[in-house]
C-alpha cells in the first residue's frame, strides 16, 4: 500500500496549514441543469444522497437534511446521476466553515481540492455518519444489524491533532505538480492539480517544509513525510525515472520502535498505529489464545499488528508475518526480533494459505490459532477467505478501512461458519469519509 500507502486506501490527497491571502472567488460553471434537492443520507464513498423525479442524485459537499442548489455534473447514466453542491438553501445545524477554505462551497466546485470532503461537518456528525455507513453496509452484504458507532483518536496519542477541528494529523502527503512547477492536490474526483495556499490536515512538520511556496520544475509530484523520529522531508518524484534506495525513518509506538523505509507503508495518522494496536489487544479473546499454535498476520507489513500480539502475551508467542513486499519483510524480521518464534515471510497471502492447506501438519497447527488479517482497501477477497476458513483458526481479527469491502468479506466468512462476535470503529481520517474498524470473528456454533 512501494509508495507511502500500498493499499491505495490511505491517500485522500493533500491538507495543511495556512490561510488564503485573498477570499476565493466563486466562478459556478454553467454546464448542466441546477437542481434543488433534499438531501436524504451519506452513501458509501462520501457523497450524499437525494432524488429528483424518481431518479437517484449524488451531490458532493451537502449533509442530509439539507435543501441545496446542486449542478449536474454527470448525467450518462439513467440510474442515478452525479452532481456538486452549489448553494446551501436550509442548512444543517452540523453544518460549519470548512476547514480547508480553499475546499468551501463558496468556491467553484471544478476547483475544490479533494481530500477533505467532510471538512464541512462538525466532528461529532462526521463520526456519526461514518458509523451509519458502516451499519448500512454489514446489513445489506453481512446480515449483521447492528448500530456502530466510531470511536475519535485518544488525543494522548495524537498531541499535535486539533480534536474539534479534525486536523493536523496527516504524516505523510502527496502533491502533484502542474506544467508551471507550482505544486498541490488534485481537484475533487480528477486529476487536475489546484492552486491552494493550505494545508489543513497535515502535520505541522509538514506545513513546516513550506511546500506550497516552492517551484518543483521537472517533478511529477512530491512526497512529503515527517515519521515519529527526526526531521520532516519532502522527496520529489520525477515521471519514470527509478527510485533511489529509500533510507530507513524510525517510527514509535508507545514504548517500541519500527524501523521502514520512508517510503514504505506506515499509518497516516499521528495516532493511528497507537489506536490500532490497542484495539487488537483489547479484541482479541485470550481464552481462545494459544501461543503455541500457526498464528498469522496476513498483508503484515513491517510487523506492528504482530508485534501487538507479541506485547500482548508475551516472548512464547508464535506467529508468522506474510507480507508480498520484500523489503517490508526485512524490516518485519526486524523489528518482530524481540520474539525467538516470530518469523516474516515474503508471499502473496493468497498463495501463502493455499499451500498450507496442503500440509496437514500446519493445518492442524492452525486449528487454534489467532490470525490478524489487515488486507488493502479492496478486502481480502473469496480465494483468501475461503482458504483462512479451511484452516479453522480459533479466532479471526478483521482490520478494514473500506466499509462495503469488510461487509463483503464478512458475509464470505458467514457462509463458511464464521460469525462476526465484536466491532470496534475508529476515525484515523478525520474530515474525510474514510474510517477503520476492527472486527472479531470466531466460529459460528
């Protein structure tokens, strides 16, 4: 996910620091009809939902409960049509400034950065409406009713993150640059760099750089990084040329280190690895635990989640990291040394599980094991779920930022005897439509 978000899941663009100069203009295109609408609910993806006779409409930028002018954008379907709110006509009281000026619907909607499409929410809605998403999702594809609700960052784990704001909490961007060499994200749904003089949801060793104020000639787009340890950097990309040897960054959570390459995969969010390692541990049943047996962390990356596991119980603990990423897994072997059973190997996971289902010896060894399965956006898909079912584990935790994907799966793994148990759902995106959850799921009687 090797770029600084291998599952391309974790890359809503841009957001850091500064205000405009000047207030910016509004400039309405005039293609398509304008509507007005009543804006019923948040669909997967971020975007509300109304009707306009009979026919389903989605506007960008509105919060149910709302009546907005709205252009039609996108009308080649005849299920549904796309469109951008363009005036707020009766407006939620959740409904606040932007946190990114430069994304307000007071600016023409061709030229709002994407990015931070809930930055017009207040928190509290934010995390409410993620939670119905979720909700929506495991009913319809799982067969799961249940009300979900998610969970902000402990701020002790995110220090410099402005809880009421949502931001300040971006680790790693990524800006593209124009023919001009000015650098900034894309428009909302395009690919067309934008002007902005901010950065909202990036960290402030990030604003720091002063990335907006330089000219980047020549490079494709610029990587910007500021790990745990050390100084911020920001790292141009030129089209088709290789990558240099990326040097190694220093990540920590709590009291332990991971080492990674800068431009590995790390979690976005200040707190975020924090949040995930405390809920696998508070998750996982130790009932059901056994140190001794095939443990796995499938798509394990550089080995955090299967380092909580080893804080959790202790030096006994077995348990193999699979990651596709051959470098990851060096750095995995690495930083899982604190336990003599711990090993990382190089596979796809979907091969990985295949062959062990030809080996009855690691078959039976899987019969009570405890497997953290942490797959990219997509999900892990039918092949790898039906393989992890065959090996019978005790327990299943499930760490998922897409919320129809985990659904989909959840619903495989229900056909094949497994149940979901527990849920717990964070906000690692802030002002975006994105969300985490965690899910244990165990053998259904």
């Amino acid at each position: 996910m090797a770029s600084h978000d291998r599952r391309t899941r974790r890359r809503p663009s841009a957001a850091g620091g500064r205000r405009p100069s000047t207030p910016a203009r509004r400039d309405v295109p005039t293609d398509g009809p304008v509507l007005e609408l009543d804006v019923e609910r948040i669909a997967h993806g971020g975007v509300a939902v109304a009707h306009h006779e009979g026919r389903v409409v989605f506007v960008a930028d509105a919060i149910p409960g709302e009546r907005v002018r709205a252009r039609v954008v996108d009308a080649s379907r005849d299920r549904f049509w796309r469109g951008d709110a363009l005036e707020v006509i009766e407006a939620s009281p959740d409904r606040r400034e932007h946190v990114w000026p430069e994304a307000s619907i007071d600016r023409a909607p061709e030229s709002r950065p994407g990015g931070a499409e809930f930055g017009h929410i207040r928190m509290p809605r934010q995390r409410d409406l993620k939670g119905e998403v979720l909700a929506d999702a495991l009913a319809r594809m799982a067969h799961e009713e249940r009300a979900v609700v998610v969970e902000a960052v402990d701020p002790a784990l995110a220090p410099d993150v402005d809880p009421e704001q949502g931001t300040g909490w971006r680790t790693r961007v990524r800006l593209h640059v124009d023919d001009t060499g000015r650098a900034g994200p894309y428009a909302a749904r395009s690919h067309r760099v934008v002007p902005v003089a901010s950065l909202p949801l990036a960290a402030p060793g990030i604003v720091a750089l002063d990335p907006l104020d330089r000219r980047w000639n020549g490079v494709d787009h610029v990587d910007l990084v500021v790990p745990s340890v050390g100084p911020a950097a920001a790292v141009e990309r030129r089209a088709g040329a290789r990558d240099a040897e990326s040097p190694e960054i220093v990540e920590v959570v709590g009291a332990r280190e991971f080492r990674l390459a800068r431009d590995g995969f790390w979690q976005v969010h200040r707190g975020a690895a924090a949040t995930l390692t405390r809920a696998i541990q508070e998750l996982v049943d130790p009932e059901r635990f056994d140190p001794g047996a095939a443990n796995l962390d499938l798509y394990g990356g550089v080995g955090l989640l299967a380092a909580a596991l080893g804080d959790r119980f202790g030096s006994d603990v077995r348990i193999t990291s699979v990651e596709a990423d051959e470098r990851a897994t060096g750095y995995a072997r690495a930083n899982l040394g604190d336990w003599g059973r711990a090993r990382a190997v190089t596979a796809r996971v979907d091969r990985f599980l295949a062959a062990g289902e030809t080996s009855e010896r690691w078959t039976e060894s899987g019969r009570g094991a405890t497997v953290i399965l942490d797959p990219p956006r997509s999900g892990a898909g039918r092949d790898v779920v039906g393989h992890l079912a065959s090996l019978a584990p005790a327990q299943i935790l499930y760490v998922a930022c897409d919320p129809v994907a985990l659904a989909r799966d959840l619903g495989t793994f229900r056909e094949l005897g497994y149940g979901l148990e527990d849920l717990r759902a964070y906000d690692l995106f802030p002002d975006t439509h994105h969300v985490e959850a965690v899910a244990r799921l165990g053998a259904r009687v």
